[in-house]
C-alpha cells in the first residue's frame, strides 16, 4: 500500500463525527464532503467551472455509464475522463457494480464476473473485477472502487452471506490490479450485523486506502440504513476515510456524519431540482406549487448560491411550469449549492467544536417530506 | 410621435446595408443587430448574465406566450418582464399576432381581434389590438411590435389584400395605446410587390418608430423571402430602423442586411442547439455525427465563446448522444454567440468601409445545409 493519503484532524467528543483530509493526485478534499454525481461525464446542467464556483471538492463518475457510452475507446484516446469533461478536481469512480446490478438487463453472475447487455441498445457486455479495476484505471480515477455486487433489499440471510464471500473474492482479485489512484473497498452484507462487521474486516485484512459502506439507499428504511452504518463503523479503522454510497437527505448526511461518516454522493439534489423540488434548511419546497407563482423571495433567503442571488421564486416557478432548462439549471445549482454548504457547515462546526448544536439546530429545523432515502443514480 | 431614437451612422455605397443605432429607454442598440428569442421570459439554456456576457444588446419577448402563462396578473405583480426576467438591458416583444395564427386552437377573427383558445390548457382568450399594445405595455417592452394577421403561404391575392386590410385598421388602433417604449409597424402583403408596397406606404403614413417585415419565414422559398424585403424596403425611411422578423440562417441575414434590414431576430441558433447542430462560419455541422467521437477540436478553430474554450467536438457529441443538458447549453451558447458574433462583424465592416468583402467572403464560405429558413418560434 502507498501512504496512508488521509489525515484525522479532530474527533468530536460528543458523537462519532470527525473533521479529515483526504490528499488526492489532483487535490486536497476537507472531510465530511459531498461529491456531486457526474454519470455520463457530466454532472446534471453543470458546466464545470460552475462546479468550481460552487466549492466542488470532488465529484463522481461511473464506470457502467462510460464504458456503455462513449465506451473506453473514446475516453482513452482522450487520456481520461478528466480530460474528456474539463474537470481537473478528483474524480472518485464508482465500479459499475451497483448499476449492472440495477441497470442491465439480462444478468448472468459467475465467478469472473457479470454478463449483461446494458440498458442503452443492449448490446452484450461483461465487467469483472479486473475489467472494473482495468476501466477505472483507464478513466484515470483518483478514487476507485471495488466492483462487488450490491444485494437488493430484503435480501435472505444465505443469499446476502453468498453474495459477500462472492465480493470478497473479487475484492482480492480488484487489489491486484494495479490503478493510478486511491483504491476503496465496499462493506456488504445487508441488514444483517455480523455480516456487515465480517465484511469490514475481511476488507480491511486486505488493506484499502478507504472503505465505503455500499448496500444501503437501495429501498430499506431510514433505520435499517442507519444500523447498516453503526454495524461496519466499529470495524473500520479511524486513520481511513468511511464513505457512505448513494446517500442521502440533508438530515440523514448530518446523521451519517454524527455516526463517523466522512463522505457522500447523491442523486437528489440534481434529481429533485428536474421537478422542480429545493432545499431550504426547513426542508424541501416543490416551487410547482400555485403559492409561489407571486413569491418574490428567492428560493431561501440568505442563500449565497448563483440562483438566489439572480431569481425569484415567482419566476422559477414559472420556468419550472413552461419546462425551460434555465428552471432546472437554476434549481440544481441551489441544490448543490445547499449540499456543498451544509458540510462546509459542518466542516466549520467540527473545527469549532460545536457540532453537537449543529446536528441538533439542523435535524431539528428540517422537516422531512415524501423525498425518500431510496435515491440512487440509475 | 416622440424624437426619431436612430441614427443612421453609415450607409455602403455597393449595397443597401445600414449601420445604425437604436437608442432605448434601457440601452443603446448598435445595428445590425441579431435578438436572442426569449420566448418565455428565458433565453432557452441560457441565464441573463451569459447573454450579457455573449454581447446581447436587446432580446425578444412574447406577448402571446406570456398572456398564456404565466399570465399578465403575475408579470404585473412583478413591475414588468425585466425585473421577472433579471434582465435590466432591452426587450423587443412580439405582439402575439403571429402566435395566435400559428399556435393557438380554434380561431375566430373578428374585426376587434382575435378569439382562440390557447395552446397550454386550451383556456378560452382574446387579443386584439388593443389588447396587445396593452399587455406589451405591462410587460415594461422597450420596443412594441404591432398587432397583425399573419397570413400563411401561399396565400391568394384576394385573402391576402384583405388581411392587409383588416392589419391596417388594426396598425391604427395600435397606434392610438399609449406604450412606455418605441412602436414598430409590421409591413405585410405576402408576396404581393404592390400590396408589400401598399402596407409600407400606409404604415409609413401613420408613422412609427421602426419598421418590421412580416410575414417572411413562414413557409416560402428563400427567393420570396428576399423578394418580400425587396418590394417594402424603397418605401420604408432610410431614418428609420428595419427589422425583418423570425430569421434567418447566417448567410441569409447577411443578404438581408446587403438589401437594407438592421435588425433579426430567429430561433434556429437556440433550436438547432436542441438537435445538436452547430453554426460555423463553413456551414452548420451535426454534432451526433460518429464522425466527430474522437474529434479533440472545439465546434470551430478560432473561436472565442465558452464552449469552444472549454469542450471538444468528441465531448460534445457524448452529450449530445448522452442527452445531457450541458451539450443544449454549450452548444446553444456557441450559436447564440455566432449569430451575434456575424453582426458585429458586419458592424465593423460597415464602419471599415468593407461590407462588400465580408459579405462575399462569409456568405461565399458557408455551405447551406438542410436547415430551412422557415423556422419560427411556436
């Protein structure tokens, strides 16, 4: 293994929350972060100098997505995915094995790997361990993830146990293959503890530069996502990064963080901001809504983000109803904007020491709506 | 009628092309001049300081499609189109007559206006004349379009001097409401040389701020189109503005400024940016071509917008074929910028005395394509 990339800053006294830094090739990521999704090489209506002026550290690509289209050919003749999207922040790559999971069509698992014909024109394709490794290497990842597979939820108890033993050894057979970044394993396990805590320290007998929680957001309810990260936490060393994958509401990130979790991604604030759905530190608003048609106020007021300083709620909403891209653009850089800020919050409140009355302040303001955990990019 | 607020700076001794400007309540327009298409209170893909930042003097506005939704109780409330918009420089809006012929449901023309039912929900509604010199005057319109009938093409000599007619009485009463901005009249007569005559002379006998030619683009092979200025022009003052509506492609603008137009506006920039075509100065290209998978060059050499700053011809495809918002945008930004770009390189020529060369040279260099000209806002 290289050096260990991340630094322990400080531990709050009060939870398990902790303040990191994570040194990458291409940059430095404060911890706790958000990483806005970027899946077909492109986060959703961001250009990227955008996502800089948003205070992106690092934001995500997949593995799935870009070998179905454009496929590695292009990506390599372009020298990586940085390159191809003009983005030179990191990049953290997801293995492909979530979305051949819950994309493709016509699975065939084997020992090898998975066959499948993907969801774009069904042409047949196989990834594997090595071939995840192999394209994550080639898209010039800085942060790649293991290729495991991701049980669907319930799952039985024998069926979640086969699945992890099949992951770890894939998980041993991803280590060999040697990539230009950091290298992250993913605990599995379903709901059920001792699994979880057998595959945190089986990963971490084999040795990563970090290790993800995957197997949640996948349509389990919020305490089962919970327990799914107070049952590999324990197990997982305090000197590495911990991920949690494809999660969650603003509440829910603050939770994970409280529970020793020092990075996220999620779909929902792009996903949201395509209905018309924002975030506000009272919750979401759906500026469809008849009620905003004469609200002059932007979105929140105080807000700092490029939406909030320029548009009213009155004419969002209108962009919204008419179906014009400038509502959705605007929406999504609010939504990302309130991501990026809500852990800049935190980032602040752990340096201060007080980030007992941030989670406190913040949970308790935000009230939830129908905008369910079960989120993930497809 | 208030002072004459153009000025004619220079006029190219082998042509009848103009440079002009046009001064506003809200800025100076220097001529020729290309008019972003903000149908729906947007620029579509585009935010208010992008346009400012690709040199947008003035955009359009449309009465119909405002009166529709979000409707006039809303643009009221918020003191007018600009301050709904967030765009404090000038709006040309459109009067609603050539929507209500081409959109809207169940026509009935009366000698007061139109009845129809509008395209959105199909709620019954009503413009006339007055009514649209009204609504544009609540939009806060720095430039307001003249309520006309529109008729198709072809169209018989007879229907034709009789919508002529009717527009006419309609101009008059026009006339009569009280804008805030400048009025222009809309020269029709399809293509009639003694009716396009008739019109100017009588428009011209009312007196208005600036003169349209309508009814072009609808349809007609590109000869009437030219023809159709053609036969206005020697009866429109030289000390006015001209303003041929809804097109058209590069070089066609070029010829209609060689023939005495000073201002355009067309949807084609931001329409064929949906489909993922861009304008360069040889002929448009298509973007979801396989030709261009690995192109590493920007839309065109040279170029000095964002897109071509910042992604390649092979990225820009992936988008495209990706149907990822950011190709719309970029490439939207590329034509908007290319359209604008052409005249202030006309601009710069009519005042070097070159006109002649550009124009020989630009409209020599571009290779029409299918895009027709018949292209108008719906």
């Amino acid at each position: 293994m290289r050096p260990n990339p991340f630094t322990l800053l400080a531990t709050d006294p009060l939870s398990k929350a902790r303040r990191g830094r994570l040194v990458t090739a291409r940059g430095i990521i404060e911890t706790p972060i958000f990483m806005p999704v970027g899946t077909q090489a492109t986060v959703k209506c961001c250009a990227p100098e955008e996502l800089r002026a948003l205070g992106a550290q690092i934001i995500l690509g997949n593995t799935y997505h870009l070998f179905v289209r454009p496929g590695m050919d292009v990506i390599r003749h372009f020298g990586g995915l940085h390159r191809f999207m003009s983005w030179n922040g990191p990049i953290l790559t997801d293995s492909g094995g979530f979305q051949v999971f819950s994309l493709a069509r016509l699975r065939r698992v084997t020992e090898e790997g998975v066959h499948f014909q993907n969801h774009v024109d069904g042409t047949p394709m196989f990834l594997g361990p090595r071939e995840a490794m192999e394209i994550q290497a080639a898209l010039g990842s800085d942060i790649a993830m293991l290729f495991d597979e991701c049980p669907p939820f319930p799952c039985a108890y024998d069926d979640a146990a086969a699945s992890l033993e099949r992951t770890l050894r894939w998980a041993a057979r991803c280590r060999e293959v040697e990539t230009p970044g950091l290298k992250f394993g993913i605990v599995q396990g379903s709901s059920y503890p001792d699994l979880r805590r057998h595959s945190a320290e089986a990963l971490v007998q084999l040795g990563f530069d970090g290790y993800a929680v995957g197997g949640v957001s996948v349509g389990e309810p919020e305490p089962e996502m919970m327990a799914a990260v107070e049952h590999a936490e324990p197990f997982l060393p305090a000197e590495k990064p911990r991920y949690a994958m494809g999660l969650g509401t603003p509440p829910q990130m603050v939770e994970m963080i409280a529970r020793g979790i020092d990075m996220f991604d999620c779909v929902l604030p792009t996903r949201l901001a395509r209905n018309g759905t924002a975030f506000t530190r009272a919750g979401t608003i759906a500026l469809k809504n008849a009620g905003f048609a004469k609200d002059e106020r932007p979105i929140e007021e105080g807000c700092a983000c490029p939406a909030c300083r320029t548009f009213s709620r009155g004419y969002l909403r209108h962009l919204v109803k008419a179906e014009e891209i400038l509502g959705l653009r605007a929406i999504t850089e609010h939504n990302l904007h309130f991501y990026l800020n809500l852990m800049a919050g935190a980032r602040a409140h752990l340096d201060a020491g007080t980030f007992a009355e941030f989670r406190r302040e913040f949970v308790g303001g935000y009230r939830p709506r129908e905008t369910s955990a079960a989120v993930e990019e497809t």
